[in-house]
C-alpha cells in the first residue's frame, strides 16, 4: 500500500490586484512534506507573510 502525503494550502490574501493599499494580492501557500511553494505571489505577498 502507498502511503499518503498531505499537502497544506494557506490563502495568505486574495483581495487586490491593482495594488491600491487596501487589501494585499493574491498569495497562496503550499505545504508539503519537504516543500513549501508560493503561488500567485503578488508584489505585496512578503509583507502579508510577515
């Protein structure tokens, strides 16, 4: 029998895509065993992930 990696997906924020300072982009984060994969990253993802 295989086993089974689950994989964690985190929506960081999905509100602006015309960057007016209210909401932060899209950015989703992906979390698998031995990986982490940023998807989407928009210019203000690293301050939503801080």
């Amino acid at each position: 029998m295989k086993s089974v990696e689950l994989v964690d997906v985190t929506l960081v924020e999905s509100g602006d895509t015309f960057g007016s300072g209210v909401w932060f982009q899209t950015c989703i984060l992906l979390d698998a065993p031995g990986y982490r994969v940023a998807v989407g990253f928009g210019a203000s993802s690293l301050i939503a992930l801080n």
